[in-house]
C-alpha cells in the first residue's frame, strides 16, 4: 500500500511539473513598431512590451506609429514617453505604416497640439506613465479631449507603479527635454515659438521595466553616459536587457553605448534603438552603420529591432525566439 502511495505521489509531482514549465518558460514579446516592414529604419524608436500576462506596453510612439488605428498596436494597457521631443511623443505621424522610404519616411499626418501618445492612449483607454514634470502636460490634455486626466501616472525617480504585472521605474537620462511651443498652441504657442523657447516639463527620464518572467529590461531613452547607469540600473535594478540609444549627437553614440552595456549595466543582451539612420537593407546589417559599428563594439549579442519582427526573452535575459 505505501509503495502504491509512493508512485501516486511520484505521478503528482510529474504531472505538476510538467504543468507548470510553460509558466516557468514565459517569455517577454517585444515588437518594434518602425517605419518599414523588417527593416531597421531612420525614426524608429517605438516598441511594444508584452508581459507573460498579457500586459502590453508601448514604449515611445513617435512618428513610426500611424496613430491609433495602426493595425499593429492591439491591446494597449500603457505608454511610456522618454520625453516630450517630437519624434518620441509624437507631434506628427505616418499616414499608414510602410509609407515612405526607410531613410525618408512619410510622416505627412499632424498631432500637434495633442501628440500621438495621447490620440492613441484615449483610443485604447490606456494609461500614460511618466516622471519628472510631463504627467500635467498629459493630464490635461486627456480631460480637454474628454478622456480621464487620472489615466496620465506620475512615476518620478525611485518610484514604481504597477501596470497588469508590470513593475514602472523611471531612472535618470542626461538629455533635453523641451515642450516644443506647438503642443502649447494659442496666444502663448505663438509667443513662445517667436522667443525660441519651449516649457519646463522637468528633466527626460528612463526606464525600468520589471516583468512576471523575473526580466528587468532597462530602457535609456535618449541620454549621455552616466553613473547611474552603473549604480543604479545594474548595482540596484540589476538589468538583464538594455534598449540603448545609438544615434549620436542627440544621444550616445556607438561607441559610447557600446562603454555604457560593456562597462557599466552589463546586459546579457542588448537592443539596438534610435540608430538616426537607414540602418538595414533587407533586414541586413549596413556595413559601415552606427548599428553595425555598435554591433561590433557590444560584448553582448545585440539584437536589431526590425519592424513587426518579435524577439523574445526569458527571465534571464536571454533572446529566445525571433533572434
């Protein structure tokens, strides 16, 4: 009899085992949402994470997304916006998505004065968080569009707030971060923009994205090399996945991200963003490009994010599925 028990118990554990590895397996889904169809393109920042869970974060719109009725967007429970420059808030977008060329995109439909972030978060009545001084900027703009001004989250540096099962930080990014006059409009807009000037929205921030699976996935936004780039998205967050901005002049360029994953966060892996360049041809490296002079420099794989193509990562880190 207890040797009858002893092999039910064996068949329970086996049965739960297998039950529960594709919990333990979940993969994290990120989407790149560029200009052109598997390619890796001049302004392409967006993304969208998904979470085991289902949680389905897009991480700085900007103009490669053609507004809410992009086809590719789905399910969208949160946006994040780096800061509030054009090509990452949105103040225009593409007509439809492939229009234009990979170095010449056709970004011809307007957002201003609402951006695209906020157009595309009361179509999905999704939340919008940020740090620093932005949260009023979007409060205001979802109440006078007739959206829920409590939908725009404040997260400022050190703080967490939880979206579905996704766990928001914001850290620190070394950077400008302007409201450009046209997402003013009226009497003051126009002052403003004849100053040559724009409004305080406080400093430009990144992000900390921690997922159900156990990944940290750090996202830089547009910034220079940092300390805390070593203090606190490794030495406290202990981030596995970084998106690191290559673009130069406005952020790092590659060799300097390159220095910021090699020497100072450390990733398992790395995605390559905000590259300023036509960076593909035929979802192939360009020789001679930012992307492929980063590429090179990494200790670590890094992965080009070619438009509409999932990559998946474990809890550890490590790309999975798309690579």
């Amino acid at each position: 009899m207890k040797s009858i028990k002893r092999v039910m118990a064996a068949l329970v554990a086996v049965v739960l085992s297998v039950g529960a590895g594709p919990a333990l397996a979940a993969n994290v889904k990120i989407t790149p949402l560029g200009g052109q169809t598997g390619e890796f393109c001049k302004l392409d920042r967006a993304m969208i994470f998904e979470d085991p869970d289902g949680t389905r974060i897009l991480y700085d719109a900007g103009r490669t997304v053609a507004g809410p009725k992009d086809p590719r967007l789905g399910k969208i429970d949160a946006l994040l916006v780096s800061h509030m420059h054009g090509d990452h808030v949105g103040n225009k977008h593409t007509k439809a998505v492939n229009a234009g060329t990979c170095n010449k995109p056709d970004t011809s439909v307007s957002s201003v004065p609402n951006t695209n972030t906020v157009n595309i978060a009361l179509a999905k009545k999704a939340k919008i968080v940020t740090g620093s001084e932005m949260p009023p900027f979007f409060a205001n703009k979802l109440k006078a569009l007739g959206g829920n001004p409590k939908n725009s989250v404040l997260a400022r540096f050190g703080a967490t707030k939880k979206i579905g099962g996704v766990e928001i930080s914001t850290v620190p990014a070394v950077h400008s971060n302007g409201l450009a006059p046209e997402f003013i409009g009226g009497e003051l807009g126009a002052a403003m923009k004849a100053a040559g000037f724009g409004g305080y929205v406080g400093p430009p921030t990144g992000y900390i994205l921690r997922f159900t699976n156990g990944l940290v996935a750090y996202l830089s936004g547009d910034t220079g090399i940092t300390a805390e780039q070593k203090l606190v998205m490794r030495g406290f967050y202990g981030s596995q996945l970084v998106v690191m901005n290559i673009g130069d002049t406005y952020t790092t360029g590659p060799k300097e991200a390159a220095y910021v994953v090699n020497e100072l966060v450390k990733p398992v892996s790395v995605i390559a963003s905000h590259a300023n360049e036509a960076a593909t041809k035929g979802g192939k490296v360009i020789a001679g490009t930012r992307t492929d002079i980063f590429q090179k420099a990494a200790k670590m794989p890094v992965y080009v994010p070619l438009s509409g193509k999932t990559l998946e990562f474990d809890g550890g880190g490590k790309c999975v599925a798309g690579c």
